[in-house]
C-alpha cells in the first residue's frame, strides 16, 4: 500500500465496493462501474510508469494499483450510502428537529406528575431513563448556538469526490516521486491541463461519466505552477 494514504471516512457504516470474482459478471451498478476502471489498467499505470520507470518498480506499480481500485471502491461504496446533506439542507432538518425537542420538552414540563412517573417506570423497563432523556433533550433544544463549534463537512455537492482525488494524489505521490502542478487556465488553445489532472479523469470518468471539475483538483493538490 502507498505511504500516507488517508482513507474515506464519514458517519455511519463504512462500505467498499469489491471488484468481482475472476470469471463472475458485475452484479450491480458500483460493480460494473469499479470494473469498468479495471478494464483501463494498462492505461493508467502506464502512465505512472513512463513519468517515473525505475528498476525492480513493477511490484510498487502493482500495490499503486491495488490502492487505486481500493480507493475507486471506497468512493463508490460511500456514494451509493448517499451523499451528506448540503449546508443549507443539514440546517432546515436540524431547526425542524430543535422544534420539535422543544416541543417534548415541554409537553413532558407540563405533564401530570403521574403521567411523569407512569413514564418513567415505562421507560425504566426498557433499559432507558426519563430524567437522562431530558438533559440530552436540553442539548437538542439549544443546537443553534453549538452548530458552529461542531466541525462539518465542507459544503461541496459530492465530498466523497474530494477524498477519492486525495488518495490519488498519494498514489501520484508515491508512484512519481513529486507532487503534481495545478490544472491551470483556458488561457491556450483547448486549455491547459496537467498529467495528474489527465490521469485522475482516466480513473474518474467511467465511474462519474465526465472530467473532474478543475477548481476541485486544484484545491485538493493546493499548488498555482502548471505542469503541463
């Protein structure tokens, strides 16, 4: 496995799509799409290999390999999870559940002392407790100002692209030895792009079904000098 590699990572159960069985047929969408990236092996290594050839390098393109199809396959595993809300989505959810915690809340203040006990024994019964319920409704009741202490996501329609383009960047790293240049401007005739750009779309493409937007990679590789 390449050195430095970062994994995807996100709530819930993590999922990796798997490359079927030598002689077996994909068996559904993700699968066809991680063999589809299989199918252009040649290509892509080829390519790391004749911008860094190095004796006894087979075996380090072959685990560059692996960790591409592994990192193809986490990405596709978590995108077919579903993507994480946007910004403006995750906050209307959470101010429908803030009202609503409120609303227990009170109507569990104002109940009869009876129908408070009553719930208690209930809920006692199934192993919870109605008196610690209530303080972690209280932090429910007050998330608006928690919100901006709390680390989220950036804002970005497919996050999960983002973390596939920084593993290949590992890879690239490791595989050629340097770090890659931006893809650059539309300033030359058909626009400029650079080798790791030309790369990542070749791993990219049968699985999103176009390039990767330019203004991503350039923020993930966070270099200005074009190399191409």
């Amino acid at each position: 496995m390449p050195k430095g590699r970062i994994g995807i990572s996100g709530p819930g159960t993590f999922f990796r799509v798997r490359l079927p069985e030598e002689g077996q047929e994909p068996r559904t969408e993700e699968e066809r799409k991680l063999a589809a990236v299989a199918d252009c092996k040649d290509q892509i290594v080829d390519e790391l290999e004749k911008r860094h050839p190095q004796e006894g390098g087979n075996k380090n393109l072959e685990e560059c390999w692996d960790a591409i199809i592994d990192a193809v396959g986490g990405y596709l595993g978590q995108a077919k999870n579903g993507l994480p809300p946007t910004e403006a989505e995750r906050k209307k959810a959470l101010s429908r559940i803030e009202k609503a915690a409120i609303k227990l809340e009170e109507e569990i203040a104002s109940a009869n002392r009876h129908v408070t006990v009553f719930l208690h024994r209930v809920m006692h019964r199934r192993g919870a407790d109605l008196f610690e319920f209530k303080k972690q409704l209280e932090a429910i009741t007050e998330l608006t100002p928690m919100i901006e202490e709390v680390r989220q996501p950036k804002g970005r329609p497919d996050p999960y692209l983002e973390y596939l383009i920084r593993e290949l960047l590992q890879i690239w790293i490791e595989a050629i030895g340097t770090g890659p240049g931006k893809t650059g401007t539309d300033h030359y005739k058909g626009g400029r792009t650079s080798p790791f750009y030309r790369w990542c779309n070749m791993i990219a493409e049968p699985v999103i079904g176009k390039n990767l937007p330019r203004d991503l990679v350039d923020t993930v590789i966070d270099l200005c000098k074009p190399d191409g």
